[in-house]
C-alpha cells in the first residue's frame, strides 16, 4: 500500500503550522549568525541540519521572502546605527 | 538792533574778511571769539607767526552722546531688542494655537476626510453575500490581506485582535473585525474559515472574484501585486499596502492603522471616536 509522506506541505493558514516554521527561521539563523554569515546559502556545511529542518517547515516563498528580508536588514543596519 | 546788524551783515559778508576782528563769532552759539592774530602784517617775523591754532571745539563733540552705536542709543537699543523678543514669542504662541487648532479640526467630524471607501459585494468565508451596506449600523476594522502571508498579515491581525478585544470589555461587540483577502485564488472559503478562525472569533473573511478584489482595494486605496492568472497551486506572495482601515457606522474612513501603530494608539483612537460621536448622535451606533 501507499507509503505516507512524512514531509507534508506547511499549512500558511494554521497558526501552528507557522509558529512551526517562524522558529525553525530563527535556529536557522541563530546558527548563521554564530557563523557570521549574512547570506543563507554561503555558510557550506555548517548548518545543515537547521536549514533542512527550515526549508521543510517554510513554504518555499517564504523561505525567499525571509533570506531577502536577512539580507535587507543587514545592509540597512549601518543606517539605522547613524540615525 | 540785534536785526539791523544781522541784515547789514548779511548784505555785506563776514567782517573778517573786511575790516579788524569782531569781538563775537558768527557761529551759533554765540560765544566770545577766541582772539585771533590779525594776519595783516607787512613783514613776517618769527614773533609774528601765527601760534599753532588750538583744536576746534566742534557742535558734534560738545553734544554728542558718546554712548551711542551707529543710530542706536541705549534706550533706543533696549526698545528694538525688546519689542523683538516680545514679537518673536507672540509669533511663536500664535504658531502653535493655530497648530493646535489645525489638529483639533482634522480629528473632528465635520472637517474634511479622505475618500477611502466605498461599495464592494463579496462573500463572506462562511458563504453568505457582504456588501457595503453591511458595514452600515457597526464600526469596522478592516485588514486587506492573504492566507499565505508570511509574517505580516497575521502580526497585523494579532493586532487588531487584541484592540477588539480591549474594546469589547469597554463598550461590548460594537467593533467589527474584517478580514478581506486580496488572493482569491488561494483563498478559498474553507481556507479563509481555518485562517479567520485563530483569531477573533468575530472576525468576518471576505473574498470575492479578481474583478471583486481590484474593485474594492481601488476603493480603499489598497495596493496588491497578485498577477491575474494565478493558480491554487502556486507558491507566490502577493505585495500589497499593510494598513487597516476604521470605518463608522455610517461607513465612512475615519482612520487607517499601519505597521507602526501599537494596540494603545488604535484603542485611543477608537475611544476618541467614539467619545466624538456619541456627543454628535447621542448613541454609540
């Protein structure tokens, strides 16, 4: 018989499913921010497990929208520390 | 005789010029002349040379206030200042009244609003039809969003979550929270039920067509990016204006509550509109 997926696509409707994934976000990028590393993506190996669990528990714009929004910020953070 | 002589002189010029030296100056005031050397010699001898003359006594230097700068006496200085400084702060006083009366006038009702607003037919996620006219008779709260909204939709519905709730303790259910979503294609009735439903629990979702949607955020001024061909199965997010919208029971705006609004400013808010309508109607609806 069928096997059953144990991935499942996160529900963006359900406040569970989104808590899920805010705080797979924020162990993803706690560990990029120990390494150091500004843009998902260019940390090799380092945090591997954090970003699998990440990419499984976000929708995949999310993910984007969230890397992008990493990124703006640390470009804007020069800016907001002169005002 | 005083006149005869002036007259004679003046038809005859100074007499220095003429005749020995007077004994009086022709120069106002009258004062005795100072005696001067007659320059009438034949010979010159070093005897005779005229001593140095002495420093002239001037009109200015006999009546001129030495404490005076450019045109400015003391007093005068000290007038000019002050007349100023008391100027400076009516101006400034006038300012801010007419600042103050500005404001007093924007948040009043009879002053001018934005036209933000108006009709719309959609559905509401339990099925039924809503329309314009059921804003009529209730104050509302109303969020343009979309399901798949990563993290803004639902902080910004958290928000308006809590105030409704302050605001229900206050005055009871007066207060409408609307959800209208502006990606009918993924936004199903029984996704817009499962999403409405983790927070108030009177929070209404509305949708309609893609025509729908684009009419009623021209309406409100919203703006929202989603492409018109888009599929239930996409992974897409749509950009739109994050503000919601308090409308009165007349369904006009009164305000729009953006990112930077915290739950106090939108309570405070409301209460004030509340506080300026019951004075107008008498009642809160």
């Amino acid at each position: 018989w069928p096997f059953t997926s144990t991935s499942k696509v996160p529900d963006n409707a359900s406040r569970q499913d989104r808590a899920k994934c805010w705080e797979s976000r924020d162990l993803y990028f706690a560990c990029l921010d120990a390494e150091n590393v500004t843009v998902p993506g260019k940390e090799g190996d380092k945090c591997s497990s954090a970003k699998k669990g990440y990419e499984q528990n976000c929708a995949k714009s999310w993910v984007d929208y969230f890397n992008k929004r990493r990124i703006l910020a640390e470009q804007q953070k020069p800016l907001l520390e002169q005002a | 005789m005083q006149t005869v002589t002036t007259l004679r002189l003046a038809l005859r010029g100074p007499p220095s010029a003429r005749c020995a030296p007077r004994r009086f100056s022709w120069r106002w005031p009258r004062t005795p002349a100072t005696p001067r050397p007659t320059r009438r010699g034949y010979a010159t001898s070093s005897a005779d040379e005229p001593p140095p003359e002495k420093p002239r006594v001037t009109f200015e230097d006999k009546y001129k206030n030495k404490s005076v700068v450019g045109v400015f006496t003391p007093v005068s200085a000290l007038l000019f200042v002050g007349v100023g400084a008391a100027l400076y702060f009516y101006f400034d006083w006038e300012k801010q009244r007419l600042q103050k009366q500005r404001e007093e006038e924007r948040l009043s009702r009879s002053y001018g609003r934005p036209t933000v607003g108006g009709p719309f037919e959609l559905t509401t996620h339990d099925g039924r039809p809503f329309s314009d006219k059921d804003l009529l008779g209730k104050w509302s709260l109303i969020y343009f969003g979309f399901t798949n909204c990563p993290d803004i939709c639902p902080e910004e519905l958290d928000k308006m979550t809590e105030a409704v709730d302050i605001l229900d303790k206050e005055f009871g259910p007066l207060v409408q929270p609307i959800f209208i979503t502006v990606d009918p294609a993924r936004d199903t009735p029984a996704q817009l039920a499962r999403y409405v439903a983790d927070f108030h629990p009177r929070m209404v979702g509305l949708r309609g067509d893609y025509a729908a949607s684009k009419a009623v955020c021209r309406a409100y001024r919203v703006y929202f990016s989603t492409p018109p061909g888009t599929q239930p199965g996409d992974d897409y997010l749509v950009d739109h204006s994050i503000y919601f919208y308090f409308m009165d029971p007349d369904g006009k705006f009164v305000d729009a509550f953006g990112k930077a609004s915290a739950v106090p400013d939108v309570v405070e808010r409301v209460r004030k509109e509340f506080a300026a309508w019951k004075e107008e109607r008498g009642g809160l609806t």
